[in-house]
C-alpha cells in the first residue's frame, strides 16, 4: 500500500476477492496492535490510523448480507468441514461477583461490524479534507 489503493469490499473500491478480504483482516490487526500505530478516528463503521507518516481508513460493514451467498457457495463444494466454535472468555478472568462476564449469547445478539476495505495512504491534509466533506 505504498500508493494510493483501496482493498478488500467492492462496494468500497476494492476487488472483493477473499485474497484482499484476507488482507484486510491481517492489516486490521496490524494497526490495531503496533506500537507504530495510533487511531485517530473512531466512528461507527469507520475508523482512521496513523501509521508512520501516513493515515489509513478501515471500513467496516457486516456480513448478513453476504451470508445467502456463502450458502450457496458451500452447497456447491463437495467437501465439508465441521467447525467446533469455543468460547473467547475465560471464566478465570472473571471476579465470582462480576456483573459485566460476557457470553459467547451476548455476542451473537448483535451482528458485529467487521473490517471490509482499507483506503490509504492519505496525508493528514487529505484526512481533513474527508472529514470536511464528510466522508469519515
């Protein structure tokens, strides 16, 4: 991403190949865990970065949408996979009297917002001026 590029969803910019869609997840996590990062932006489906010198904008949308495509996709393959989902928490970082212990249910209430496209690099003049207009 060292020019000016838009990654991941196509509603965004992006390709939309599960090659970017990877790609996306995997800067996400860059940017939410390096040192050399710093979020600038925080709204709802959208967040900015600083990274080095340069800003990026994460995206983010949920997938229910997709979901009816995926099945189909799956109906399509002939090999099948059976996936056994454990739960994030552990119960031991937890006091016995906490009322806030989140549930794998408190989580599945809502369709969580996942990161989708990734626009960037901007300098900080190209951010303010989205802002302005109100792009993010």
């Amino acid at each position: 991403m060292s020019e000016f590029h838009t990654i991941g969803d196509s509603d965004y910019g992006g390709l939309g190949s599960r090659e970017e869609a990877t790609l996306v997840g995997y800067i996400y996590g860059v940017f939410t865990h390096s040192s050399n990062s710093k979020m600038e932006i925080d709204k709802e489906g959208r967040k900015v970065f600083r990274f080095g010198r340069f800003y990026y904008v994460v995206w983010f949308d949920d997938f229910s949408e997709e979901d009816d495509e995926d099945e189909e996709m799956e109906d399509q393959e002939s090999d099948t996979y059976d996936v056994e989902v454990e739960s994030i928490y552990d119960e031991n970082d937890y006091e016995d009297d906490d009322e806030d212990v989140p549930t794998d249910e408190d989580e599945l209430e809502e369709d969580p917002l996942l990161p989708v496209a990734i626009d960037g690099p901007f300098t900080i003049d190209e951010i303010r001026n989205m802002v302005k207009k109100g792009i993010i």
